[in-house]
C-alpha cells in the first residue's frame, strides 16, 4: 500500500521514470539483438565468403540521404563486412548533384564492383555513369539506405529506436555480392526529342531503374517533408492542401512502338545512335549517347513487323507513371498508366488513402517498347520525376535497354 501511495503522490516523476526506463531497456534489447545478427553474420563470412584475393570496390555515398544517417548506418554496419570479406573499399562522397555520375563515366578503370550507398537519385546517377561508357561495366549492388527504402519499413520504431530488421536488410543487399550472386537487369533511357530543326546538337540521354512520374501523385509525394509537423500524417496533410486546388490536368500527345524481344530492327536502331555528344541545356546536360553493353547475354536477332508500328494518341490525364516490367514472355517491356479518375472536391478527399498508398486504378495502360511524350505548352511548368530527381517537362523519349547491366541480387 506504501508503494501505491507514493506512485499516486508522485504520479508525474513515476510516469516520467517508466518512460525512461522502457526507452532504456528496448534500446538495450535493441543493441544486443544487432549485436548478435553481426556476430553472426561476420562467422558465416569469414567461414564461407572470404576471398583470398582482395577485390577492389567503389562505395558511392550520398551523406545527405536519410537525413545524413546513410553514413553513420554504412560505417557502422556495412563498411566492416566489405573489409571482413577481403575488400578494398573506396569511398566516393558525392557533393554535388550530377557528381556520381561524372565520377563513374570518366573513371580511367573500373573496380571489381559497385555499391550504391543513397536514394533512388544517386542509384540513377550511378547507372547513367556505367551506360555512358563504352565496353563491359562492373556491377553494382544497392543498399537500402535512402529514406524512402528505410521509411517503407513496417516495423514500428519506438521512441527512435534503431530497428534491427533494418539493419538485417542492409546485411542481406551485401550477401549477393559476397556471395558472386548477380543478374542482368534491363534499364530505363530518357531521350529529349529536339524539336528545334535549326538546333542540331545531339542531346544527351540519362538512365533509370524506377522509371518516370509526373502528375498530381507525383507532387503529392515530393511536397509531403513541408508538412513535418502532422508527424506521421504529413503524406495525408500533403495530400488534403490539393484537393481544392486547380491545373491538376496534363495535356499530352504521345506515340510508341509495340513490345518486342529484340530484333533486327531494334539492333540496327541501337548501332545508329553512335553520334558524338554535345552538352545542352538545365535538363539536357544531365544526357549521353548510349553504347551497348558487350557482356550481355546474347539472343537470336529474328524480324519483327510490328516492331518498326507507330500508334499515335492524346490524353488529359492527372497522373502519367512509366515503368519497366517483366512481362510474360520473359522481357522487359514499359508499360505507361494515365490515371484520369482523380478531380479536386470532396470526392478527391474520400480518395487520399487510396492516393497516399498510390492505389488509385489507371484510366489507360501502355505496353510498348518505346513511348514518347509531347506535352502542350502549358505544361511548361510542370516537371517530370526520374528516379526522384526532377527534370523540365520537355518533349521526351523512353525507351526499355533489356538486359543492359548486372546487379547483385
């Protein structure tokens, strides 16, 4: 009964020390559950991966990703297990933007591999740095340590406690490349269309992994850090700011080709665009000629009719996403979603679960090989998200590079 009083007298000191004291002991339980997966993860290397020969890797770092945490969790968690497996490693801290992908095309010799330690930008710069060389490329492995990767987490962190299965994810992207464990893997190639005859300078293209969004979505998703103070809810309170908003619509011309495996056609297209590249404008200098990558895998080139259709088409629609899938006959192909079905009002506002968790059905689906994209004038202002990065809303070609480089996975 003593102890029951002294609580109610001093509820608040008591509240305060039980908070203290769960924050301490599931930091402690915490600390002893990563402590122990490393142990175990570094005996399983050092009695099945290591090599007797050093290999020399190149760590691209962005230290600002995740709220420059990505070098803290890489050096703490990542950076031994390459050293433990018998790694040279190098580290590249990238400081500007643009700055990877200059590094990695004029490197006079590539490393053994490469590992991505960023977001879906850096990832992007890496790969459009590797496809703007000529001959065979290294390849690269991708640690979740941007904060899209690490906020798609489900696990529930509390009171800011590091959360173990995170750190098991970065132990298991690193198991691949110990393991020599890696598949080819077809990217995406973003051309601008100069539509300016009296300017003949070639343009210089840019590669993904994740593809192009551009629309309501998009917007959405990239002004959702202004609302930090919802905590939690900031994706909703992003989302609610347009729901009485207006120019929600996108106005687009656009015309693609059919899928194809690889043909004739396709091979002589790839062998045309061997031009010299000059630098252009704010979304131009970010492109390069693209030269096929010679260690692919190779396929029997046949003729295809379809290959060389156009099919021509407009559309008004508030969302447009471009992505490369793995269709059923085992080829990558892009497929292009126009969501028309979002309006602003109170019905928008019924729909921002759906929009928050990108649920919404598409009005128009696109399987092509290659699509552009001629936006109307008023467009202008718009911009289209690459792999996270934005670029002006420009006349534009994507096209799918199967099979162009090899990632540990």
């Amino acid at each position: 009964m003593n102890y029951l009083r002294v609580i109610r007298n001093n509820w608040k000191k008591c509240t305060f020390g039980a908070a203290v004291s769960v924050y301490a002991l599931q930091s402690l339980k915490t600390h002893i559950e990563i402590e122990q997966h490393m142990r175990e993860f570094a005996s399983n290397i050092q009695s099945n991966w290591a090599g007797n020969q050093p290999k020399k890797v190149l760590v691209v770092m962005n230290p600002v990703a995740n709220k420059k945490r990505s070098e803290k969790f890489f050096k703490n968690y990542c950076e031994p297990v390459l050293h433990l497996a018998g790694y040279s490693v190098e580290i590249l801290r990238t400081n500007h933007i643009g700055h990877a992908k200059s590094y990695v095309e004029e490197m006079a010799a590539l490393p053994d591999a490469i590992v991505v330690a960023g977001g879906d930008g850096t990832s992007s710069e890496v790969v459009t740095g590797l496809m703007r060389r000529r001959g065979n490329l290294c390849p690269i492995t991708i640690l979740p340590l941007g904060r899209s990767v690490q906020a798609a987490s489900k696990r529930i962190q509390i009171f800011g406690v590091k959360d173990v299965e995170y750190v098991k994810s970065l132990c298991k992207a690193l198991e691949p490349m110990l393991k020599d464990e890696s598949q080819y893997q077809s990217v995406i190639r973003f051309d601008v269309i100069n539509e300016d005859e009296a300017n003949d300078s070639q343009l210089k293209p840019i590669f993904g992994l994740n593809g192009l969004s551009w629309g309501l979505i998009e917007d959405i998703n990239s002004a959702k850090d202004k609302y930090w103070y919802f905590g939690p809810l900031r994706h909703y309170a992003s989302a609610a700011s347009k729901s009485f908003g207006d120019n929600w619509s996108l106005k687009t011309d656009y015309v693609y080709t059919p899928p194809c495996p690889g043909c004739i056609d396709c091979a002589s297209v790839q062998r045309q665009e061997a031009a010299p590249p000059v630098t252009g404008g704010l979304f131009t200098r970010n492109l390069v000629k693209y030269q096929k990558n010679a260690g692919g895998p190779k396929r029997t080139l046949v003729k295809n009719d379809e290959c060389s259709k156009k099919v021509e088409g407009s559309v008004e629609a508030s969302q447009i996403n471009i992505n490369c899938v793995q269709n059923g006959n085992n080829f990558a192909e892009l497929e292009s979603q126009f969501i028309s079905s979002l309006q602003p009002g109170w019905e928008f506002i019924k729909q921002i679960p759906q929009v928050t968790c990108s649920n919404i059905l598409p009005s128009l689906v696109v399987k092509s090989r290659t699509i552009q994209l001629h936006p109307d004038g008023e467009m202008a202002e718009k911009f289209y998200s690459i792999d996270g990065e934005e670029y002006d809303a420009r006349p534009i070609k994507v096209s799918v590079v199967p099979n162009a480089i090899k990632v540990f996975c």
